[in-house]
C-alpha cells in the first residue's frame, strides 16, 4: 500500500446473526479503497475469497443506498448497478456521522458484517498497515453452511459420539478452537 495517508480508519467488523459474537478491531489507510478493505477482511476472517461479496453503505453525497463491489461479478442479477470497489475509497463513504456499512459474502451462506467506523487516528511511524488490534472467537470456517451449519457445526464439536464427529473434525483440523482468536495470527 502506497505510504501517502496521514490517517488511519479504526473499523469494527462483527459477524451479525451470531451469539457469542465474532468480531474483529482492524486500522487501515484512510486511502484505502472498498476492495482493500475486502481483502483485509478476509484475511481478518481466515476466508479465501472463493465468493462473491458486496458492500452496502450510505452514499453520503446523495443520501442513497449503494452497493459496491466487483465490475464483472454479474451484481446486476442480484438486483441494480454497483459502484465499482477497485476506485472507490472508503473516505469518500466513511465519515464520523456515516459510520457503518454492511458486508455480505458467499450469497449462499450469506455472511454479513458489520463494519462500524470507530476513529479516525493519526498514522503511526513504524507502524504496518492494515493491523488487527483485537477481536473474539474463531471466524466461521467458509462454507460451512450458513448460520444454521455453522451452529449445528458448534453442536457437533461437543459431542464426541455424534456420527459425524469425526468428518466434520477432519475437515476443519484437529486445532479448531471455536472460542480461540489471537490477532498476532492475522497476516494480511
């Protein structure tokens, strides 16, 4: 990422739809553009960017609706034109009065995230951007169904005798900790 920015965008991203909630404490380049911060969530969110994804936020200019992502994706089946997220910049959108947005990816399992403006800071000397500075619990695995799959997946890791225990434990690894997240594991 290019180094001319003097301020840096403290964003909260949580999982809407769960309890205990999974949620995420990133700070980017004010600089950044929507498609910066998708892939800085999917690295916050362990996720490989195997889907769609859009965002919908405020158009503070006229007051309307937007969704942005991906030219070429075909969003226009799923319903009107979309700005396109490789040139626009979240300081175009994000203001201290236009604070949130909503994420969605993988139309199938239907993700969503929250993305809350927190602060505007100053940058730091020496510090890398995009940082994760905090967050709770493991991202849901992708593809794991939704939220219906991802609870039912949750009710099956506590039973060691359900059928499918074993499947489900070989896919996700023997390390997955529902309840564990570090952000010095993010690597963006």
């Amino acid at each position: 990422m290019k180094n001319t920015f003097e301020k840096v965008y403290q964003l909260k991203l949580s999982m809407k739809g769960i309890t205990p909630q999974i949620w995420r404490r990133i700070q980017v380049p004010e600089n950044y553009t929507f498609l910066d911060l998708h892939k800085t969530i999917q690295a916050v969110m362990d996720w490989e960017d195997y889907h769609l994804h859009e965002f919908e936020m405020v158009n503070p200019k006229t007051g309307m609706l937007d969704k942005i992502g991906a030219e070429g994706d075909d969003f226009e089946a799923f319903g009107g034109p979309i700005v396109p997220e490789k040139q626009t910049k979240l300081s175009n959108y994000f203001t201290l009065e236009n604070k949130e947005a909503l994420y969605t990816y993988d139309f199938g399992d239907n993700w969503k995230v929250k993305v809350r403006l927190e602060k505007i800071l100053p940058r730091k000397e020496g510090v890398e951007y995009p940082i994760c500075t905090a967050g709770k619990r493991a991202a849901v695995p992708e593809d794991s169904g939704g939220i219906w799959g991802y609870k039912e997946m949750l009710e099956i890791l506590k039973d060691p005798e359900h059928e499918e225990y074993e499947d489900t434990v070989l896919w996700l690894g023997e390390g997955f900790d529902p309840e564990y997240f570090d952000p010095k594991d993010v690597s963006f």
